[in-house]
C-alpha cells in the first residue's frame, strides 16, 4: 500500500539536532485504513503539519485512523487542539484512535480532560482493531 513521509526540509549535510527531528509518516493499509505515526516533537510548528496529513487522509476516503504516537516524544497544546478538532469533524461512521504509552504525550491528554474525548490504546494493532469496529474496549 502506498505510503508517505514528511520532514523538515533541511540543506545536504546540516546536522540536525535530535531535538529539531521530525517526521510524519501515512502508511496506507487499505482503502479505508490509514496509521500516521508522529517521530519527534509535535508543538506549534509541527502540529498543522499533522492537521493537514490526517485531513487528507480522511479526503481521500480513509475513515479508519490510527495516529501512533510511539515515538512522539513532546506534545503541546496546539497539537492536542488539532487533534480535537479532527476527532470532531469525524464523519459518521469514522474512527480516530490513538496508540501511545509514553507517559509525557499521554499526560497532557489526562492533565487538559481530553483521555475520555479520544480512544487511547497502548499498541498500533489494539487502535486499528477498534477503527475497524472490532473492539470496543478503549484503553492499554
């Protein structure tokens, strides 16, 4: 299935510091799934990067998303609302669940009320299984 990356754009041979990587990666499972996994910080100038890849996403017809958040490694509250306002716009019958276990990325959702607003699992495979309607159990 086809697959796409984003990172920042940077020179041939500038090194980047571990802080300023980023990455967005949509890997395309089938014509209705879709996991876009965040590697790096997601704050006010990354998070509308990943506002856009998950509406395309949903534009292109993928009403099950999964948003891995594994490798997030800091997640403030411009990403948060982002993802609030996604989850909203949802279309009947659409799922959007969240993997993640890191504690720091999982506290802000706990700290600003939003862990019950979102279906939050500890692994890609248990997020997937409820985007496809095959668990309703939400939690890791």
């Amino acid at each position: 299935m086809p697959s796409r990356t984003e990172t920042p754009s940077s020179s041939p041979g500038d090194p980047q510091p571990e802080s300023l990587t980023f990455a967005l990666t949509e890997r395309q499972l089938d014509e209705r799934a879709s996991v876009v996994a965040v590697e790096g910080e997601l704050d006010l100038t990354t998070a509308p990067r990943l506002k856009w890849i998950l509406l395309d996403a949903l534009q292109a017809g993928h009403s099950q998303l999964v948003l891995d958040l594994s490798r997030c490694s800091f997640m403030d509250s411009t990403a948060l609302g982002v993802l609030v306002g996604v989850n909203r716009g949802l279309d009947a019958g659409a799922r959007l669940a969240i993997a993640c276990t890191r504690p720091n990325v999982l506290k802000i959702f706990e700290l600003s009320g939003m862990d019950g607003a979102f279906a939050l699992f500890a692994t890609v495979d248990q997020a997937l299984a409820y985007t496809r309607g095959r668990t309703a159990q939400v939690g890791g």
